[in-house]
C-alpha cells in the first residue's frame, strides 16, 4: 500500500459534513501521514521490545511479585490510563491547536523511562535491590501511562482532523501492519534471543530490553512534535462551560446517543478479556514448563496476529461498515479465552494460538474498531467528549487484571471443571458483549 493509496480519497459527507466543506491541503495530509506513521509505529515497536502482556509479567514475577500485584498493576495502570481523559476533555474543548499541549506531555511523561536500564541493572544483588527494581518500575510505568492517557483525547482529535474517515481508517490499518511486520522481526530475532543469551544474564536481559522501549518512545514524541496541525478557521466551537455544567452534560449525551450506548456496553464486557492478558503468559510458562525465552516466543504471536488481521477489520469496516468490524474482533476476543482452556493446553505450540488471536483483538484491534465507529458515529463539537467519555466509561474494566490476579493463588491457577477459572469466567463475559454486538446499529451504513 503506498501514500496515495492512503490519501487519494474523497471527502465522506455523510460522515462529517463540515470536514468535508473544508478543503484539506494535500501537502499537509502527505507530512502528518509521515509524521503519525513515525509516532505510532516508533511506540508499538517500543512495546514489541517490553511487551506487557508477554515481557512485562515474567519480569514482575522475577522481581517477587505476586498475581495479585501483577493484576493489580495492570488495573492500576489502565486507571491512570483512561480515568483523567474525561478532565483533559474539557482542558482542550474548544481548543483551535492541540498539538503543543499533546506533545509536551508525551516527551514530561517518557522521558523517566530512560531509568528503567539502571533501575533494573542490579536488580539480583539482594532483596532490598530486587524492591527498589519492582517499585521502581511500577512508578516509572504509572508515570508513563498517565501521560499517555492525558495525550490521547487530543491525538485523537488531530488524527480525526487531519484525515477524511475513509483515510483514517486506513492509516491505522497501515501502521498496525507495518508496526506488526516490525514486530514480528524484534520479537523473533531480538527479544526471544536477549531473554535467552549468555552475554546478558538476568537482569541485565530486561535491562536492554526496557532501554530499547525507552529509545522508541522518544522517537514516537518526535513524530508529535514533527505534526502540522491541520487549518479549522471553518469550525465554530460553543463556549466552554462551568466544569460542573460540563459534568452535567454527560449524561444526556449517554441518553441521546444510542450507538454510544451500545458501543459504551460492548467495549466494557468485551474488554473483560483483560482480566486473563496478563496471566496467559504465566500460565504457559508454568503449565509447561518453559524458560523465559518463550515469552518471545509468544510476542512473536501477538505480532503476527496483528498482521493477519488488521486487514480484516479495515475490510469490514470499509466494505460493510465499521459495526461489522466491531462485531469481528469480539467474536476473536471470545475465541482467545476458549482456546487457552481446550485446544492450548495441548502443547505449547497450540497455546501460542491463544497470543495470536489476542494481538490482533483484544489490544490494537479493539481500539481501532471502536474509535472508528465512535468517530464516525459523533458531531465534530462534540467529538473531543465523546472519545473522552468512551474511556471514562471503560475505566470500571481497570479492575479485571485484579480480579484475575485474586484467582491465582501462589503462582497456581485456580481450576474449575479441570479448567482455569479465570479463562472460564473470562469466556461468559466476553460471550456477553459478543453477543450484544449483534446488535450495534450501523445507520450510516445502512443498505
């Protein structure tokens, strides 16, 4: 796929009728294309070196921790990720330039992780190094994941201003795919070796690994501050209100919006899979007996799911609507759990099937599924809200990596029926938002 396959098409009124009034300077398309491509793909190359679903989890129970303080972090950092959004809604409604303030506070809240490497580089001396390491590590990462999510509602909004929805659409397909490409290279060549080599022992292993992801992130920020800010001389925005107004309105913005709604639910039972994410590595490790080089191994998965099938939700969502894209990876993150408690306790191979339907689901596929459909679905003055409250209302699901911490016991999972519980709890519920997503109205796309 090359630039102009990206960029040559027509304006979508039925989509955004303002937008499409505009005239949107193709030079400017062509250099934010190059400069989010730097800043996406640069930031899940980051995360194939120090994967928190297949890295992260080895590293914290090295470290001492327990399911419970590995859940709870997870939980914890979802919290910080989603749960001040709805506040930097209101700092940049009405906003005419997001990217200064998007950009500065990547490069305040990235730049600690540049510590990570020395914080863990003697990590194994004593115990007391082994606390300073893991504690280390959680306030490095917190850090992180709040600049992350204070930085997302207004990278979203200039993703939405800088492309049509069609290009959009696209443009995450691309990146995901060559970011997957790239991380299927890291993981199988890079991050399986240095967790297995001789020349970088524990700790010294993760140490390398968590510097790379650092590196990566700066480069990401880079990509920010190379961003030129689309023209919106056009767009009227209404006054900004009192905060509690601004409160109040939330509500009724839920009550008006039916696919919002739907949306709101789907995201919330589907994203239970989270609960299992972090442990599926552990349990692989531990069920059969495999050193840490297989959580290489099992990243190499979560890259190739990503690459297989990215392109099926760009697919639906381009030829029958994204409602049907949203309906497609839940249906996937259902298949994940159910594969973890049958065929995947097979053999380690089979097991690994249960990391390649994650990576192109539960993570990247779920947030490209249901962005597109809530930015397709929104008013543009009230789009910077809606993306906002979509998380806010996610932010109960920052529990389910605890929950399934409380059903490990002592690095033993909790069976029921011969099964983990955990997978078997984590199967219903996603079952549930399957289900619901039959029901995801799709009007714009209607035939």
């Amino acid at each position: 796929m090359t630039e102009n396959d990206l960029i040559d098409e027509p304006i979508d009124e039925r989509v955004n009728p303002d937008l499409a009034e505009q005239t949107i300077e193709r030079d400017h398309v062509r250099w934010n294309l190059r400069a989010l491509t730097l800043d996406v793909s640069c930031f899940s190359v980051g995360m194939a070196f120090f994967d928190l679903n297949a890295v992260l989890p080895l590293l914290m129970e090295r470290l001492g921790a327990s399911g419970t303080i590995i859940g709870g972090f997870a939980a914890l950092r979802f919290l910080f990720f989603s749960g001040l959004q709805i506040f930097m809604a209101y700092v940049v409604h009405g906003r005419k330039r997001q990217k200064n303030l998007m950009a500065g506070i990547a490069q305040i809240t990235r730049t600690p992780l540049l510590l990570t490497p020395f914080i863990l580089w003697h990590a194994d001396r004593s115990i007391p190094d082994r606390h300073f390491a893991l504690w280390g590590l959680v306030i490095v990462l917190s850090i992180w994941a709040i600049g992350d999510g204070l930085g997302y509602v207004p990278w979203m909004e200039i993703v939405a201003r800088a492309f049509t929805s069609r290009t959009r659409g696209r443009f995450f397909a691309f990146t995901q795919l060559l970011s997957g490409a790239l991380s299927i290279v890291i993981a199988a060549f890079v991050v399986r070796n240095i967790l297995n080599s001789k020349h970088f022992p524990y700790p010294m292993n993760y140490a390398v690994l968590t510097g790379a992801m650092a590196v990566m992130m700066q480069l990401s920020s880079l990509g920010l501050w190379l961003v030129r800010e689309p023209s919106i001389s056009g767009m009227v925005f209404p006054p900004r209100a009192d905060f509690r107004i601004f409160l109040s309105r939330l509500p009724g913005m839920v009550r008006k919006n039916s696919e919002f709604r739907y949306l709101a639910a789907i995201q919330l039972l589907v994203g239970f899979g989270s609960a299992s994410a972090p442990f599926y590595v552990l349990f692989g490790t531990s069920h059969f007996h495999l050193q840490d080089s297989w959580g290489g191994t099992y990243q190499v998965m979560l890259a190739i799911g990503v690459v297989a099938l990215m392109p099926a939700w760009a697919y639906l969502a381009e030829k029958h609507g994204p409602a049907h894209a949203v309906r497609g990876v839940a249906f996937v993150c259902l298949l994940t759990p159910v594969t973890a408690m049958s065929i995947g306790l097979l053999s380690p191979w089979l097991f690994a099937l249960v990391f390649l339907l994650m990576g192109g689901s539960l993570g990247w596929g779920m947030w490209i599924a249901t962005n597109n459909y809530l930015l397709i679905h929104t008013d543009e003055e009230e789009r910077p809200l809606y993306v906002a409250l979509l998380n806010f209302l996610y932010t109960p699901s920052a529990i389910y990596p605890f929950l399934g911490g409380i059903l490990i016991n002592r690095h033993q999972f909790l069976n029921f029926w011969g099964v983990p519980a955990l997978f078997l709890i984590t199967s219903v519920v996603v079952g549930m938002g399957c289900l619901l997503s039959l029901r995801l109205p799709d009007p714009n796309f209607a035939k």
